[in-house]
C-alpha cells in the first residue's frame, strides 16, 4: 500500500500552524470525538493514538446569569433514558419545554434509520420542529446549540434526517456513546506524525508533498466489468479502467487498484485534467455546499474556565466551545517543537499567558463577510470577550485585577465541512464509482454520518471493501 499526500505532513483538514508570536503549535479547528464514533476511536487504537486524547463523562455547559448544566449521562438506566436525569435539570429551558424537548427527542430516537444512501424525507429541521410545536426557546437554547456544534450549520438548514443520526447514535445511546474524547496535543502531532509512524510500522509507503495531477486510464472494451459489490442501478459501470497515476512532478506510478481520498471541492479538477468530465458531472459536486469553521485563539493573564474542565460548551453568543488546558498541566508542545513522545509540564503558563481557544461553527452563517476576514478580526474578538465575560463573569470582574488579553488571532477553515441539506443528504455518491479498479472516500461520500471525523473513517473502510484482498 503507497499513500501520495499532496500536503507535507498527513491529516488533511485536521492540521496546525506555527503561531509566531507565543512560538506554539495552535490548531486550525479544536475537535471533539464522542463515544458513539466507533470507527474513529477504534482506528485511533489501532494506530496507537488513543493515549493523545482525555475522555470526559460529561458535558459541561454555561450561559449568563450563573447558569451551569452537566450533561451526564445515568448507566443505570436503559440507554434511551440514560440523559432524562441531567436533562430534567437543564435551567436552561423552563420545565415545560425540556419536557416538550424530551418527547421530541424520544419521536426522533423511535424512527427507523434509513437505510445507507436511501433518500431521506426532504425536511429541513426547522420545519419539522415548528411541525411538532417546539418553543421559540427550546429552538434557540437547545436546538440551534445542538446542531451548531454537532452539524457546524443552523436549524434553518441542516436536513432532519442528520440531526436524527445525531440523537440516535449521541444523545439516546448511552454513558460511551456520549463519552468525550478531546485532543492532549496538537492535531499534526497526532495525525500529522504519530499516524505517519504507525503507517510505516504496518508497511505503508507515505510519500508527501505528493500531489496526484493526473489519473492515467485505458478502454477495455472486451473486457467485464465487475465488481465485488452491487452498484446503484443508476450507475453504468464504463469501460476503462485507472492504469496509473501521474504526480506534479511528472512521476507515473502504476498500481492494481485505486482509493482516491481528495475532498469534493477538488476532485473534479482532478478528474476533468484527467479526461473523466463524464464521471466528474455524474457526482455533481456543485451541489455541495462548504462550510466555515472559525478559531479565535486567545492568550491570556489568567484561565477563564473554572475547576479543572479542558473544555465546556458556551451559549449567548457566537462561541460554541471553550477550550483551555487543565490547571497546572500545559502541554509541553506550547512553547517549543516536540516529538510525539512529548511530555506535560507543570507550568502555569506560556510566555505569553494562559491559552484558550473558543470555537464558532458554521461561521459562515453566523458571521459578517469583514469578520470572516482579517478587517473584522477586532470586532469579532470583543463580541467572544463579551460572550466569555458574560458566561464567566468570576474571571473578569476582579476588584483591582483587570482582565488582560496579552495576545490573539483568528483562523477560518472555509471548507471544514459540507452543509447537511436535505440534497445533499439525499444525493451523496458512493464510495464505489463506474470506473473498474477506483474508488472514493471522504466524508462528503455516503456514509449515512455527517461531515465529520467518524464519516470520513467509515467512507475509507467502505471504500477498501469494495476491493477483497484477493483482488488487491
């Protein structure tokens, strides 16, 4: 098996930058893994990356007015009421609504999934909650929150059908599936290296800064096409088949089979340099839709999160997600380059003070065009102050002790995630494709799972079992 990334190091979109100024490794979007994303976790295992993150149990989340809420999950009951203890003492909604919510989300847990890649009803969200009679408040402080920081998108747009995967596999499926596994070190420290070595260990030929430009094919007509699986009917295999790759550089490679793992905003260029204009208007990637995710990464005098959290979702405002290192415990990856054997330090804090970086999905919705750019950096910055101020008013109203931040930045990843729109959902491709010996993979294929980290697992594994090792 040979790997070509056109990136220097591996991990796509899970990447980091080199922040100048504090001289740390920042990345360019926190995530979270829940419990209920087997796959991933499970390749973390495997890879030997499962040290790199620290579960949580629970869930904090925090609103103005001293609000606070646990979302814990009880093992003591049947996985589908394992959350109705915590979510009873929400103070976020009176008690009505998280009744009301409560059913909402039990109609939703009843529903039979459909099947991979059947067309979901066309329902966006919104409709279906105003359908059921949500509340404007269940809509803004539970809904919205909910499929903000799952879905990176609003209830106006994401399809029922996505926010269902959710409360199926997340919120209804017990004390694991709503486990949460968060980062210890640095995204390129993880899929960057780490993975890299455990590739090679299995005998995986890495070849970065290898950026594919051509895939190099012939006809065949007197030849079957067959495959391992059924395709959609819809679907007419054709009669050529990938005979090679060609690099940048000019380097031809040839191969027996082929898994293409390029993002749908860039494949087509692939396949129409490659002569495939045919097989790039069957996936019809103009449907989809990208979406931002924005990081405001601040440096400041003091930790704003209470206790001993690394991380707590935020309301009221445009951050979704606060993270910040646990007390006395800085990663040692903060102030110098580190191999991925680095260790912690007890420190209290980087030169440059204690570092917090909170999360705004779906920041193309949520955003001003001048705040998604370097001219709106300032403003965004005192909107998340002012959010972080109001939810975490102990850290800032200190008599004689101002709040300082020393230093901040923002970054915007524009292509993050796809938006979950019912076509969308509706109409993603499989991982197999006409063409003989190729297959695709990412999270914008069909998995029945959203733009996430498990989507993008799960479309790997199904694209390598269209090839059964004897035909490899």
């Amino acid at each position: 098996v040979e790997l070509f990334e056109w990136a220097q190091t591996l991990g796509g979109r899970l990447a980091s930058m080199r922040e100048p100024k504090s001289r740390q490794w920042i990345d360019n979007g926190q995530h979270i893994l829940l419990g209920c994303c087997r796959e991933t976790l499970e390749l973390n295992e495997r890879l030997g990356l499962t040290p790199f993150f620290d579960r949580a149990d629970s869930i904090s989340f925090v609103a103005g007015e001293g609000k606070r809420w646990e979302m814990t999950a009880s093992p003591f009951l049947p996985h589908r009421w394992q959350l109705v203890p915590a979510f009873l003492k929400m103070p976020f909604l009176p008690f009505r609504d998280r009744v009301a919510t409560g059913l909402l989300l039990r109609k939703l847990g009843k529903t039979q999934p459909g099947r991979m890649a059947t067309p979901p009803e066309p329902t966006v969200l919104i409709d279906w909650l105003r359908r059921e009679g949500a509340s404007d408040a269940s809509i803004a402080k539970f809904w919205t929150p909910l499929v903000l920081s799952t879905l990176s998108d609003t209830v106006e747009t994401v399809c029922l059908q996505a926010v269902r995967k959710v409360v199926q596999d997340a919120l209804l499926n017990g004390v694991q599936a709503i486990s949460a596994h968060v980062p210890n070190r640095p995204l390129r420290s993880i899929y960057g290296e780490a993975a890299q070595e455990a590739l090679e260990r299995l005998d995986v030929r890495v070849h970065l800064g290898a950026r594919v430009a051509k895939l190099l094919w012939q006809n065949y007509a007197d030849e079957a096409c067959t495959w391992p699986v059924d395709i959609d009917a819809d679907v007419e295999p054709v009669a050529c088949r990938i005979i090679g790759i060609e690099l940048a550089d000019g380097t031809k490679r040839s191969f027996n089979r082929y898994i293409s793992t390029i993002p749908s905003h860039r494949i087509w260029r692939l396949l129409e340099d490659s002569g495939l204009e045919s097989f790039a208007d069957m996936l019809d990637l103009a449907r989809f839709e990208p979406g931002a995710v924005t990081s405001v990464h601040l440096w400041c005098d003091r930790r704003i999160l209470p206790g001993d959290k690394a991380f707590c979702a935020t309301l009221g405002g445009p951050g979704q997600v606060l993270f910040a290192p646990a007390p006395g415990r800085i990663p040692a990856w903060s102030t110098e380059d580190q191999s991925t054997e680095g260790k912690t330090t007890e420190n209290k804090e980087t030169p440059l003070g204690v570092y917090h970086l909170v999360v705004i999905s779906a920041s193309h919705r949520l955003l001003s065009d001048s705040e998604l750019t370097a001219a709106g950096n300032e403003p965004l910055i005192d909107r998340v102050l002012d959010q972080m101020r109001m939810v975490f008013p102990e850290a800032f109203e200190r008599p004689g002790d101002p709040f300082r931040v020393l230093h901040w930045r923002t970054t915007t990843v524009f292509d993050a995630v796809f938006s979950p729109h019912p076509d969308i959902y509706a109409f993603r491709p499989s991982q197999a494709t006409p063409i003989h010996n190729l297959a695709i993979a990412g999270d914008w294929t069909q998995t029945d799972w959203p733009s996430t980290m498990e989507g993008a697992v799960r479309s790997g594994l199904a694209a390598a079992e269209l090839f059964p090792p004897e035909n490899r």
